[in-house]
C-alpha cells in the first residue's frame, strides 16, 4: 500500500462537519494535517482522523478510527483533562442524513475538545517571538512532572525498540528518492548504527530501571499552548505503543530538535538543563544525541509523506525541502565533536548561575553545554525539591564535601557522555578547584576555569531580589561572610558587576581567545 493511500471516502464527514448546520450556524474553521482534520466551531473543536494508511501510523479502517479516537481522549486527559471532552459517533439516520449519537449505524467517530486560541501554540508563540524562557522552564517543570507519574513500560522501549525505529526512518526515508535523492541518506544509516552500537547496554539498563514510560511521543511545539495561563501537554501519539512508550528522554528530545530546528537553541539548552535539574536524570546523557537524531529522521520522513499527496506542488516542494533538512539535521546531531569542561566560581551572588545559563547554549553541540550547579546537586542530595530551603546542617563540611565530590563525578559523566560541561558552584578552597581540573585532565579535555568577582554590596543585592530559585544563600549569610575565597587562584578573574548579559558575553569572548589557534 503506497504511504498515504487514503482507504475510505469520508467525504460525506467532512460535509457534515463543514456544515454550518451542524455548530448552530456558525461557520466552522478547517485546519489539515497528514493524520487529522479538525473542525473549529464556537467554543468546541471537532477532529476527524483520516482514512489513510502510513507505514508509521494506520487509520485504514473504522474501527481502528475509533479506536484511535478513544485512546487520544484517554491518553490525552493526562496532561489536558478539561481540554478533552470525549468521543462522538457520527451516524447515518434512516433519512439518509447525519448526526452526532443518531439512532443510525456510525459510520464515524470524531474526538470533542474544548477549543482555544490557536494563537496561544507555542509554535505560534515562537514565530511571533511571544515565547519566553519562564514559559520553556515552566513547560520543563511539566514534563519532569508527567514523566513522573507516567506509567513505566518495562515491556517496551530499551536497544531493540530504537533498533527498529530507525531501521523504520532509513528504510522509509531511502523509499522517497524524490524527497531525499538517492544517497542523502548514506551517513545517517552510518552514524546511527555506530551511536546505537555504543548506547545499547546502557538503553536496556534504563529500560530495567524504570525509564521507560508512556510517554507523549509526539512533545513539539505545535502539540503545547497556554492554557489558564500554564503551559500544557496535549495531542499525544495514541495510535501505536511502540512510538509513545520510550525512554522519558527521548520523549524530551523531541521538543529538543524542534527548537534547535527553529533556530532556537537558548530555549533548548534552557529546556534540557531544567528538566534535568528537576529529575537528576543524567545517566542517559550518552544517548541524548541519538535521540535527537530520530527524532529529526522522524520528521524527515513524515515531511516527505505528507507531501506525497499534496495537491498544490508547490507547497509538496515546500515539504521535501522542509524533509531535506530535517535530514541534514539528523546527521549533524550524531556527528563527533570535542567537549571542554568550564568552572563559573565565584563568591555567592556574584550571578555564576544565570550567566552559565546564558553562555550554555553556545558551548558545545545541540542542545549546548550541560550545566553541573551545585545549588542543586546539594538539594537532589538531600531530597528537597529546589524551592525549599535546606536545614543548616546540609552546608556542613561533611555535606559540602559530598556535594563536590558529587558535581565532580557528574562533570565527568557528562564529558564521557561527549558534553561540554559547565560546573557552577562557588569553588572557594582550593581543594575543591584542583579536583574539577583533575577531573578535565583524566577525560583528557580542555579545562578553562573562570572566577567572576563582584564587590559585597551588589551581591547583597543580587541576593536580595531572588525569587523561587535553587540557592538558600541570604543578605545576611553574606554579610557574615563577604568573602570565602582561599589560596592561590589560577582561574581567569572577570569582572561580572555588569548585567548578566554583558558577562555571559565576556565569558564566551575569553572562552574563545582561549581556543583561538596562537
């Protein structure tokens, strides 16, 4: 069966559907996809899947619409319980006509969700430059909290399942030579078997362990809107187990890819840092390019299709160019790379985190530079959640050794993983910056380390203005002690009394001239 072979005639449907009749009279709003079309009427949003056959998804008959149907109000409600509103029969009367729960045989089943601003979508929202980094660290803190309470599919997932997808991408991808020509696919089948190969073990260990879960399987932009103000999950995969139950990052990655592919890697590296200081999650760290590169493969290959059967060439030609680069994109996230490890010290309130996070995104490859913070390493320790505040014992020797040790054992986990790492922490012994410099010298990586200095009384104030953040240092545990460091210090020394933004840029600038060939 060709990809996109439409099964059944659905035209009738789609007449009801576009009928103002059907909503009261109004008008409704018709919005296409290769999967769907959706009907937008007043205040409710119909959806009606396709007759179609993909090799990744089959909607070829009625009762695996339906089927189709129910899962997505079920799944769905997880992440978006008063969004979806249910399932509908569409039924023929003995009149021949129509209707919604008629007496009639159904001949369709059509989803009901409550409709909203499609100006609200985060896609949209990116394009317009309306999508804030408070609205990607809140979408962060929503994902680590659905893949918490997600079900673990221990069944599903783990080498074979990532085997199979992307044996799936190539053989699909290699399939549409009018999309991709005939050899744009060689390195991608290349690199993906040699990251697969190393990352093997490590995806069943995961699997064991519980992080494989049923997961959204379809987290980009388009599927997250501002609803109440929050944003929220919703349109997930629900029509085949196998895609939607993965490893948690590998759901993550999707949203991932989508924003580097925007352009947006700040929001990326935002995004990722975040969602891995809620969860602690880094031991998949090793597998996250991979990820990202199936998900890129994925959206090649659905481009293509779709523009199979487009009508309007010029719009098909649109869509393989859009197939092109996901391509490309694919193949660029598996390519090899050299990682560094970058030490931000400074006394507390010298502003080492938020200017991490500012020059992260623009060290390393996709999604940037891993961010070690010891703030919450220090609260991961002691099984707080970052907001709350640690009881003061948790800053004794014993407990500030520990943390160390552990931002430490992390840098190295992430530089083994291929990273660039950032460790962020106050590093006021010198104990404690020898040990990170030995752990660049034994991953055998460039080790640059910067000590940002800013007199006592901006750091009150710095201090003084945060709000809901990982540290617990106060005015007056500076004031107690203006300043901790000891020893000699070999660390870069800038000057970070500026803004934020002018010393994230001072960073990245004495990072590069110490790189920049003599």
């Amino acid at each position: 069966m060709k990809p996109g072979k439409i099964t059944q005639d659905q035209s009738a449907v789609v007449a009801f559907l576009e009928d103002p009749a059907t909503h009261g009279g109004t008008t409704p709003e018709r919005i296409d996809t290769h999967a769907a079309m959706v009907f937008l009427a007043g205040d409710l949003a119909y959806k009606l899947k396709r007759a179609v056959w993909f090799p990744f998804m089959d909607f070829s008959t009625l009762d695996r619409r339906r089927a189709a149907c129910e899962a997505e109000v079920r799944l769905n409600r997880r992440t978006a319980p008063d969004f979806y509103l249910g399932c509908r029969p569409v039924a023929r009367r003995a009149d021949g006509t129509l209707a919604f729960d008629g007496d009639g045989e159904a001949i369709e089943w059509i989803v009901v969700m409550r409709r909203f601003d499609q100006n609200l979508l985060f896609d949209r929202m990116a394009e317009r430059g309306d999508l804030t980094a408070s609205h990607m660290i809140e979408t962060a803190d929503e994902i680590a909290a659905f893949h918490a309470a997600a079900e673990p599919r221990p069944d599903r997932g783990g080498s074979e399942a990532l085997r199979w997808i992307i044996d799936d991408d190539i053989e699909e991808i290699s399939a549409m030579p009018e999309a991709f020509g005939a050899t744009g696919v060689g390195a991608l089948r290349h690199l993906s078997d040699e990251a697969l190969q190393r990352c093997a073990r490590l995806l069943d260990a995961r699997r064991a362990a519980g992080f494989v879960r049923h997961c959204h399987g379809d987290l980009h932009l388009r599927n997250i809107f501002l609803w109440e103000g929050r944003p929220t999950l919703f349109d997930c995969l629900e029509f085949d187990e196998i895609l939607a139950c993965t490893d948690v990052l590998y759901d993550l990655a999707f949203l991932l890819m989508d924003l580097e592919h925007r352009g947006r890697r700040d929001f990326a590296n935002l995004t990722f840092n975040r969602y891995l200081q809620r969860t602690g999650d880094r031991g998949g760290l090793p597998a996250v390019s991979l990820f990202l590169s199936c998900r890129a493969a994925i959206r090649a290959k659905v481009e293509a299709s779709g523009a199979a059967y487009q009508h309007d060439e010029a719009k098909a030609e649109t869509m393989r160019a859009s197939a092109r680069e996901y391509l490309k994109l694919a193949t660029g996230f598996l390519t090899p790379h050299a990682p560094r490890l970058i030490a931000i010290g400074g006394e507390s309130g010298c502003g080492k985190s938020t200017v991490a996070s500012l020059a992260a995104p623009y060290l390393g490859e996709a999604p940037g530079a891993l961010i070690i913070r010891s703030d919450v390493t220090r609260k991961h320790l002691f099984g707080c959640r970052l907001e709350d505040p640690l009881p003061p014992e948790a800053y004794g020797r014993e407990a500030t050794v520990q943390t160390y040790g552990e931002v430490a054992s992390a840098a190295k986990a992430g530089l083994a993983a291929g990273m660039t790492v950032i460790a962020d922490a106050v590093y006021a012994e010198p104990a404690e910056r020898d040990a990170l410099e030995t752990v660049a010298r034994d991953a055998r990586v460039p080790f640059h380390g910067l000590w940002l200095d800013v007199p006592l009384d901006l750091r009150i104030e710095r201090v003084a203005a945060r709000r809901d953040d990982a540290s617990d240092a106060t005015a007056g545990f500076l004031r107690k002690h203006p300043r901790r460091e000891k020893g000699p210090m070999r660390w870069s020394r800038i000057d970070a009394s500026g803004t934020a933004e002018s010393v994230a840029a001072e960073v990245l600038k004495s990072l590069q001239a110490a790189v920049a060939p003599a």
